[in-house]
C-alpha cells in the first residue's frame, strides 16, 4: 500500500473477498453528511486536545488548517478510495496524513481509538436523521389537523371489522389520525436523550489515561452530556435500534391509514378520491386509476419491520462488546432505512393533504347500511324504560327482519320497530314514525356524542385545539434542538477557524 499504511501488525494485504464485502461498501456509502460528521468529530478531538494542553498550540494550528482545508475542498471521491483501508476513518487519517505529513497527522489520534470515533459518528448520524423525520413528520401531522378541521362535519360510516359500525366524520377519523402520529412523534422525542450523549474520550472500551476532557468534546459536537461506563459506549447501538423501532412503529401508522385509504378509494366502497397527480395508470387498461402512493406506503412499511427485524436478529447473540455484527454490519440496513423514511412521510403528507371525500355518498351510505341502528337501541333505554340488552336484541330483530325483506335502514318504520316489539317483548310501543326517522338521522346520532372524544363537531374542534397546542410545544422543542446543534457547529467551527489563526 505504498505509504498509506494503516498498522503493521499485518504483514499482508486482506484478501480481495475482504475487501470487496467489507471494506468496499462502507467507502462506498459514505455520503457528505457523513463526511461533515466525520470532520466534525476531528475537529472537535482537536480543539478538546489543545484546550487540555495535550497538544502544542503549534501542532494543533497546523492540523485546524488541514481540517478546514478538508471541509472546503469536500468529500474524497469514494471511487478512488483504495479498499485496504479499510473505512472511512483511515480514508480520512491517510488523507489527513498526505496534507501535513504522517507524523503530525498521528497525534490527532491521541486518546482516542476507532471505537469511540465509529460510536460518536453513529450517534451524530442518528440524531441528525431523527431531526429529519421528527420535522416531516410534523409537517404530516399539521396537515392532518387542517384536514380534520375541514371535513369536521362531513358525516361518513365508521366501520369495524370493516363492517358498518356507527356514523362518524371524515373529520373525526383524520383526528384519529392525527391523535396516532402525535404518539408516534412522542416515541422518536422520548429516544432524543438517549441520541446526543457523547461517545468520545470511551477509546477502545476502557477509556483514556490522559487527562481529556469529554464534556467539552460533546458539547462541541452538540451533545447533551456523554456517556458513563467506556465499554457499553463502544459495545451498545441500541440508540439506533430504538430510534428505528420508534420509525417502524410510525410506518405502521402511515401503513393503515394508507391501508384504508385503498380501500375507501376502491370502486366498491368510492367513499374518498385522490387527485390523479397521486395515481399511476395501466399499459394495457385504459380506464386504471392505480393508487400507487398508498400501496408503496405500505411496502415501505413492510421494509421497516423487516430491517428491525433483521437488524435485531444480527445483535442478538453478539458478546457485549465491539464487534462487527453488534455495531457496523447488523447496523447495515437500517441507516439507509431511516434516511428513506423522511421521504416517504413527504409522500405521505401529499397522500393527506390531496385525500377528497365524497360527501354525498358517505352520508347516503350511513342512511341505508343500518350504521345508525345503535342510536334506536340507545334511545329506546332512554325514552322507553328497556334494559339495553333488550333494546339490543330487539333492534337486532328489526335489521334482521328488514334484511330478508330487502329493505335498508332509511326504510325501517315504527310498524317494523313494534313489529319486533311484539315478538321481543310481548307488546308495542309509543313510537311513531317520525320519532324512528328522527333517531335513524346520522348527523343527529353524530352530533349527539359530545363527551370527549366522541363525534360531535364542537368535541372534534376542541380535541383539535389540543392537538395543535401540543404540536406547537413539540414544533418549539425541534427548533431548540435544531438550533442548539446549529449553534455548536458554528462554535466548532469559530474555534477551528481561531485556532488555525494561532502562532506558537
């Protein structure tokens, strides 16, 4: 390897099969959010080693410029990145190393291993790609509310097990919705603290003999205080594994709303319709109006769980220390999973802001699918005196009875109701067929559940109100995030650029 040697203890080159699976792939993917991680950790280690009077004002200033020369002349090509040196560590110490000569560029790894470095990239990586889908996830959940504001009132069926069940409102269900992904946002807030400890000042898994200072690496890196025990900070990813369940938990949400939507969207239910902008169409069938955004949702859904799924498989049995199954290779796939996932919450919120209800139809539906037969059932307790076992198993008889004559809910009468009464209860009642017309009305039995979180329109709006105060909270708390790691990053970089300025 010329002078680009990485160690000598090994007296061979690896093997062109080690290469190619291991080192190959990690050159390869490093990407220029990783670079700027990568030149960030540097030169945070240097500043901290300067700072602690472990390496001469001299040195240090020399090995600054190197490093903001490195930043502005961007990243290394991958593709001329010789594979033997293994990853994108050494790539960045070799190139470090032809900028200010090996020797100098050799003090820059004082108190500090490849270890440590690799877990503080993990965690920057993480952090930064968790404030990515935390923000595109908010931007879903704002949309959500909007929507669920302005179909309030646009009276559909409720359904379970895919049956008609009662009268709700678009608005109720995209509320419901919205309720979901505010858990979901909570889940990747709550992983939060566990992202931006720092890793450096760990070494290999017994930490440093010398006298560093880690809080100031951290803090120069945007870390909220660092980690406690060397070994389980080099051995452990479980923050990444606990920011990609709290996604893949999110990705079942986004999965059954995009779930339903497909169906609401079928022909045979055509209770909701898509713009064309969001669809695919046929090579061979002119009239296809393919839903190509839900069904690629839910795919990406199945991925989720799959790369979870897999990524845990290949920890489970690894010893509790560094190795490669435990912290680069079974952490493969769930990098490039989490980046993808901020997109697809962009394709989701499209999904959410183009969704058009059909009013009409909806409501002629809760008409005619006795979705509102729970309401005469309520009623009959409360005008008539009946146990609502009795009311059950009257109103029961009624919808059987109206179903073998053909007949639907917009049709049953007071006749049909005493009908059932005569044979449930041994005698009729006082009804007429205004007050059965009136209690079928499924913006009557909507409007009439107005404790919290029931149907009513004013119930919705309140429980939106809510939702859009925690949103705020949750939307300043990012901000701070946001600009705390932006504002240590440009206090790195001051303090880079201050001491490149340096003379001994």
């Amino acid at each position: 390897m010329s002078n680009d040697k990485i160690g000598a203890r090994l007296a061979q080159d690896p093997l062109p099969e080690i290469q190619n699976c291991i080192y190959a792939p990690l050159l390869a993917n490093v990407n220029p959010d990783d670079f700027a991680d990568m030149l960030a950790v540097n030169g945070a280690h240097l500043v901290m080693l300067h700072d602690c009077r472990l390496m001469p004002t001299a040195r240090a200033a020399t090995l600054a410029k190197a490093l903001l020369s490195m930043a502005a002349e961007g990243q290394e090509d991958p593709a001329v990145i010789d594979p033997r040196t293994e990853d994108g560590y050494f790539a960045f110490e070799l190139r470090l190393g032809r900028m200010v000569g090996a020797h100098e560029a050799g003090f820059l790894h004082l108190a500090r291993s490849r270890n440590d470095i690799g877990a503080t990239l993990d965690r920057l990586r993480a952090a930064r790609l968790a404030l990515t889908i935390m923000s595109a996830l908010n931007r879903v959940r704002t949309l959500c509310l909007s929507q669920a504001e302005k179909y309030a009132e646009v009276i559909m069926p409720g359904y379970t097990h895919l049956q008609p069940a009662q009268p709700i409102t678009f608005g109720f269900l995209l509320a419901g919705y919205a309720e979901s992904l505010a858990r979901d946002y909570q889940r990747l807030a709550e992983v939060w603290p566990r992202l931006v400890q720092g890793s450096m000042g760990a070494a290999a898994l017994a930490g440093s003999s010398f006298p560093i200072d880690r809080q100031r690496t951290a803090a120069l890196l945007g870390q909220e205080g660092v980690t406690h025990n060397s070994l389980d900070t080099v051995a452990s990813r479980d923050f990444a594994t606990e920011l990609l369940y709290a996604v893949t938990q999110l990705s079942l949400t986004w999965g059954r709303v995009a779930q339903d939507f497909h169906t609401f969207s079928s022909d045979e239910f055509a209770i909701i319709g898509f713009p064309d902008s969001v669809a695919g169409t046929s090579s061979i069938m002119p009239q296809k109006k393919n839903p190509f955004a839900l069904e690629f949702l839910r795919a990406e859904s199945a991925r989720l769980v799959g790369v979870l799924t897999g990524t845990l498989s290949a920890i489970r049995s690894t010893h509790f220390t560094v190795s490669l199954d435990a912290i680069r290779e079974g952490l493969m796939d769930l990098w490039p999973a989490l980046a993808r996932a901020a997109q697809d919450l962009g394709l989701f919120a499209q999904v959410i802001a183009t969704v058009e209800p059909r009013a009409k139809l909806m409501l002629q539906r809760c008409y005619g699918n006795f979705s509102t037969v729970t309401e005469l059932a309520d009623r009959l307790v409360k005008d008539h005196q009946l146990s609502f076992r009795e009311a059950h198993h009257l109103v029961g008889l009624v919808v059987r009875l109206a179903l073998e004559e053909g007949k639907d809910a917009s049709q049953i009468t007071a006749q049909a109701v005493n009908r059932a009464a005569v044979d449930m209860l041994g005698r009729e009642l006082p009804i007429d067929d205004a007050w059965v017309s009136e209690t079928l009305d499924p913006a009557r039995a909507v409007r009439g559940r107005t404790h919290s979180g029931g149907t009513a329109p004013a119930t919705i709006r309140q429980a939106l109100a809510a939702a859009r105060r925690q949103l705020e909270l949750d939307e300043q708390r990012l901000t701070e995030r946001q600009q705390h790691k932006a504002a240590a990053t440009q206090a790195l970089q001051t303090a880079l650029e201050t001491l490149a300025a340096e003379r001994d």
